[in-house]
C-alpha cells in the first residue's frame, strides 16, 4: 500500500536540493525502489542488515481471534492473564497509538508488565 507517496513527495519537493536522502524501509518492493530512484541524485545504495531470505522462528507462536468490537478488549484481557508470566514476552499490534497507550495502562493496572512502542 503506498497510501503514504503524496505526503512523501509533498515533503521532498520542499527539501532543498544540496540535501542528502536516506531511506529506511524493512521491505524493498518495487514501489519502493522506484521512490528511491526519484528521490536519490545518484543512484541509490540498497543496505541489508542481515538475510533477505524470510525464515519462521519456530519458538514464535502467532494466534488469531476474530471477536466482536465491543468483545475484544474483554477477551484479550482473559486471554493475556493466563499466558502472561515472567518468562513469556507477548507482542500486540493495536489500531492507534491512543489504543496502545490505553491497553498499556490497563496491562499496568492489573499488575502484567507492559510497555508501548510507537513513533
């Protein structure tokens, strides 16, 4: 999805042009490759940090519900209590940063470590 070039070109038009372009991305398509091109006076200079190719970790266990809206919080909630102990690290994707904080603070409250992460 590249919902995100407007606002990328909008930004780099106001850039003046002695400047100096870095890019990060954690994949390369062929889109991203190609505002690279148009952004970069030379070509650019593709870095990878570690293997390209895509591999399972095995100790990863990835578990999917579908619930209602008004049923998720409740039920992530009792599913967390039972798995969360000390030596289990669990990681939550949520819609906002507003609902990362909040279900952060809710964690918290119940005495189960927790910690957002967003930009």
């Amino acid at each position: 999805d590249m919902g995100f070039e407007p606002q990328i070109r909008k930004v780099v038009s106001q850039i003046r042009p002695d400047r100096q372009t870095l890019m990060w991305s954690a994949t390369w398509p062929k889109e991203i490759q190609r505002l690279a091109r148009d952004f970069c006076r030379e070509d650019p200079v593709k870095l990878t940090i570690g293997s390209e190719e895509l591999s399972l970790n095995p100790r990863i266990t990835q578990q999917i519900e579908v619930v209602g809206e008004y049923d998720k919080r409740d039920r992530f909630m009792s599913w967390i209590k039972n798995v969360a102990s000390a030596e289990e690290k669990v990681l939550v994707f949520t819609e906002t940063k507003r609902g990362a904080d909040s279900l952060t603070r809710e964690l918290q409250y119940q005495n189960i470590p927790a910690a957002a992460i967003h930009g």
